[in-house]
C-alpha cells in the first residue's frame, strides 16, 4: 500500500507519519506511541512487525536501512531519528555506532 509522503518536510512531520502509520496499520494506541516508547515491549509489536514497519519506512522514503538496524532501535524515537537522520532531515542520532554509521552513509548518499 502506497502512502503519501508529500507532507513530510522535515523530521517533526516524519516523526507524525511514521506514528500515524503505526496507529493505523498496527493498531498500536496513539498515547503509547510516544517518543520514549520501546517498540517490543510498550507498543508490543513483533520483531516480524517492527522489521515489517521498517521496510515499509525504507520503501516510502527511498531509505535502505542496513542489517543489523534493530541492534540500533529499541525504542520509537530512535527508529524516527535515524529515518530523518537518513533522509536527511536531522543530525547524526548520538547514540548510533561509528560502524552502524559507516554502513548507512555507503547504502545512502543522502546521510
């Protein structure tokens, strides 16, 4: 299913799209989805769905997020920071690896 991400301009508006996609999609309450939400445990979504969630954010933004990604994220916040951090929206999200770094910048050239 295709989503329109013509709204999302920077990455307060990616944050938005990404938790409406979850509430939407997933079902998942919209007062947990906050920015301090752990995706398994608060949000109690799947390994199978968070992976599921991230293919769809890589496909719709024209991200490709590398293996290992879920090493990274654990909780909301830290999904959308690095999203917008790729696309290009936000800063380098402090609490990633050098390495995990590394294999973002060569899979986008936009980080």
């Amino acid at each position: 299913m295709s989503r329109s991400i013509d709204d999302v301009k920077n990455w307060m508006n990616m944050f938005r799209w990404i938790v409406k996609f979850i509430r939407d999609d997933y079902g998942v309450d919209e007062t947990i989805l906050v920015r301090t939400a752990v995706l398994e445990t608060d949000c109690r979504l799947t390994i199978e769905q968070i992976e599921e969630i991230v293919g769809i954010i890589a496909e719709s933004f024209s991200l490709r997020f590398p293996d290992g990604m879920l090493d990274e994220v654990v909780k909301l916040e830290e999904l959308c920071m690095i999203a917008s951090w790729i696309k290009g929206f936000y800063k380098r999200p402090p609490f990633i690896s050098e390495e995990f770094e590394s294999r973002c910048r060569a899979l986008n050239q936009i980080a």
